[in-house]
C-alpha cells in the first residue's frame, strides 16, 4: 500500500534526525532531487527540526530575544512546510491528470498531501512517545501512561493510513476527484498583513 511506503519514509527520515538530534544539522536527502520520495523526506525532516524548536521556545529560562529568533524560525518553518505539501498535491495532480471523474464523483474534506502531512506530524509523535515510554529516568506511572498513548497512536496511523490509501484508490478510480485550494497566508504577505504595509 502507498502508505506503508510514505510510513517507511518518514521512519528513516526521523531515524536519521535523531543521529545527531540538532535543529542546525545538514540534511543529507539520500533521495534523488525532483522525485517523490526527496519532497516526502524533506518534508518530515522539516518537521522533525520544527518539533525541536517548539520544545526549545518553551523552556522557561530561555531569553525573550533568543525566542523571538526561534519563533520567526518556526514561522518560515511552517511556510516551507506548507509550500512543500503544495508540492506534493502538484504531484498528485499530475498522477491523476488523466483519469475521468464519475458522474457520481465526490470531492473529499481534505487533499492527499494533506492527509500526508498528517501522517509525517504522527510518525514523529509515535517516535517521541516511544521513547518516552522507555525512558530510563520515568518511573513506572510515566512508562505506563506513555504506552497507553503510543497504542492510541498506532491504532492512528493504522486508520490513517487505511483512509489514505483508500482515498488515493478512490481517485485513481474516478470515485472522487481533487480540487486543490493553495494556501492564502495573509501574515506572511506584505501587501496582505496591516503591520507590515504599514496601515495605521
């Protein structure tokens, strides 16, 4: 299934984070550029470093300047991450250019990339929680409320993944068809945020 394989992904994506665990680390995309697969490993990479940097920003001794970099950090985070899930979509799109919508076709709530985008964000949480429920330093209640959560997280991904792969099959068949919206971020555009075209 589809989904088993952007699992995989995203697993050795996390994995390879972690070696070195830094926000600063150089990503060595062992995936050739332009494909698939070099976007999905970006992709989770990106949010491997951004769940970093939201742990960091809320460290309570951190400096007020320190936290403003960290956030304006975050904030291009999230407009790389975004502007890569439109890519994602673009490849989808592509896919399925030529493929005749049923006359009963539906459309669904969200896109592909978007449920995507949600299956990066929870490879990450089973890997953090994982490692929380096998802390050395936790005791026992910590251990034990933590491995009742990553099964929850399991159970997820394996629904998540189900609905993606159904959605994708759904598509491929003519069954629902894309339609996709681009991202409108009135605060990153200067001609569109008041405080940075300078409106009164």
């Amino acid at each position: 299934m589809i989904s088993s394989n952007y699992s995989r992904l995203f697993e050795e994506a996390t994995r390879a984070y972690h070696i070195t665990d830094d926000v600063d680390a150089v990503i060595k995309n062992p995936y050739e550029e332009g494909t698939i697969e070099h976007i999905l490993y970006l992709k989770n990479w990106i949010d491997a470093v951004q769940w970093h940097l939201e742990d960091i920003i809320r460290n309570p001794q951190i400096r007020p300047e320190e936290a403003l970099i960290i956030k304006r950090r975050i904030d291009r985070s999230n407009q790389e991450r975004t502007d890569l899930v439109e890519q994602i979509d673009s490849y989808f799109l592509d896919t399925y250019k030529n493929v005749q919508p049923l006359p009963e076709a539906t459309i669904n709530t969200e896109s592909p990339a978007w449920a995507i985008d949600r299956l990066s964000i929870l490879i990450l949480k089973i890997y953090h929680m994982r490692q929380e429920a096998n802390r050395p330093d936790a005791d026992t209640e910590h251990k034990e409320r933590c491995t009742s959560k990553l099964s929850v997280l399991l159970e997820q991904q394996n629904d998540l993944s189900l609905a993606l792969d159904q959605l994708l099959d759904d598509i491929a068949k003519g069954r629902k068809y894309m339609k996709v919206y681009r991202q409108m971020k009135m605060y990153n555009d200067p001609a569109l945020n008041p405080v940075l075209y300078g409106k009164k």
